[in-house]
C-alpha cells in the first residue's frame, strides 16, 4: 500500500513553460486534493475532487487545471507558469464516512521553482 | 473567508516541558478540528483530530476544543527533541474541505 505518491519530487520550470503534477493515490478515497504551501505558510487549497469526473475550485485556482478521469488519479496541470507559482504541492486524499475518516494522506510532495 | 490563525513562533520549551499550541477559526459552523505536524521538508501527518467540546487525550499529546470560544489547542506533555516540527491546525469547514492555519514551529531544547 503506497497511500498517495507524486511525480516529481523537484522541478524548475522557466517563464511561460507548462507542466504536469501527477498524483496518484492507492486507497480508493474518494476525496483528493491538491494545496500548495510558501515558505513559513500553511496550506492552500488550489483544487479538490469529491470523485471521478468531479471537480471544484479551491481557495488559489488561478494558473492551475486539474482533472480527475479514475479514482486513483488527481494531475494538476500548470499552464504558462509565472514566478508566483513557485512553491511545494502537495496532494492529498481522504476517505468518506464517520468523523475518524477524515484524516487526509499526503504524498510527499513536489518542490517547484519557476525563473 | 474563513480563516484559521496560529501563533507563528517559534515556541522554544525545555525537553520534558509542556508545549502548548493554540488555534482559533472564524467560521462557528466549522465541524472537526486537526493538528497535523510537519518535519522540515516534509509532508504533513496527523496527530490528533476532535470534534466535541471538551478534551481529548491520545497518549503525550493532548487536544482542547470551546467551540463558544472558537478556540482549539494541542499540549503536549514531557516534550521531547523529536517533537521539535511545525504544527498545523485545520479546520473543516463543510463538505470535505479543510482550511489549514500557518502552523507554529516548536523548538524543544535538550
């Protein structure tokens, strides 16, 4: 049982360059999400799925797409990347039903810097 | 918006002290409350969740909730080394979304 991994671990993108954040998650949760954390702050949610074909936006959406075609899987899509977006994402997932459920697994996230 | 805030610290207690982490939330219909910690390059885990009034005890770590106040926090007794992390608290606040405070960096000291 793998829980939630990402790909990358690190990444430097340049202005303008687009890139794909995959997630994969292994405990058929049906709730994903995707936050991105700045240095010295706490997490902020980009995206959120509650299952396959469901999709809605979080606090911070802009310059970002996500889709969600499986359960397992949750990319978040980074067009034309800008500085701002330099940050650490992380994905995470959780289960539905009784209040012990809503424990949310992280993956170990992707550190991405934009120049 | 809703908001979460946390003393941002960092907290610095001697080993085998009480640390004691505060969180309050603006939001009266927030539901559950969770204290995750964060190592330096790492991603978060839970440690605690509560969703009633009262205290909830989970070997050294210690939760409190006053929803009438608004107000959560996490102690942990005979605070060690390894417990030296950012805490996080969140809140959900409906559905399945969770809004994260900025996290307290606690420092124990040997």
């Amino acid at each position: 049982n793998a829980g939630v991994t990402q790909t990358p671990k690190f990444r430097i993108l340049k202005i303008g360059q687009s890139m794909t954040l995959q997630c994969t998650q292994d405990m058929n949760h049906n709730y994903m999400y995707w936050y991105r954390q700045d240095p010295g702050m706490g997490l902020k949610l980009i995206y959120y799925s509650v299952g396959a074909g469901i999709t809605d936006k979080g606090e911070v959406p802009n310059g970002y797409n996500v889709s969600r075609s499986t359960t397992e899987d949750f990319p978040l899509r980074l067009e034309l990347a800008a500085p701002s977006q330099t940050s650490v994402y992380f994905c995470a997932s959780t289960d539905l039903g009784g209040q012990s459920s809503y424990e949310q697994y992280f993956g170990p996230g992707t550190r991405l810097t934009v120049t | 918006q809703k908001e979460v805030e946390q003393n941002s610290g960092p907290l610095s207690v001697p080993e085998g002290a009480i640390a004691s982490l505060n969180c309050t939330y603006s939001d009266r219909g927030s539901q559950s409350f969770f204290w995750y910690r964060q190592y330096s390059g790492k991603s978060p885990e839970l440690i605690m969740f509560i969703y009633s009034n009262g205290d909830k005890e989970d070997g050294r770590f210690t939760a409190q909730l006053n929803k009438a106040s608004q107000y959560v926090s996490l102690l942990i007794r005979d605070s060690q080394p390894s417990d030296s992390a950012t805490y996080l608290c969140a809140v959900r606040v409906y559905g399945q979304n969770f809004v994260f405070g900025p996290g307290t960096r606690l420092s124990v000291l040997p």
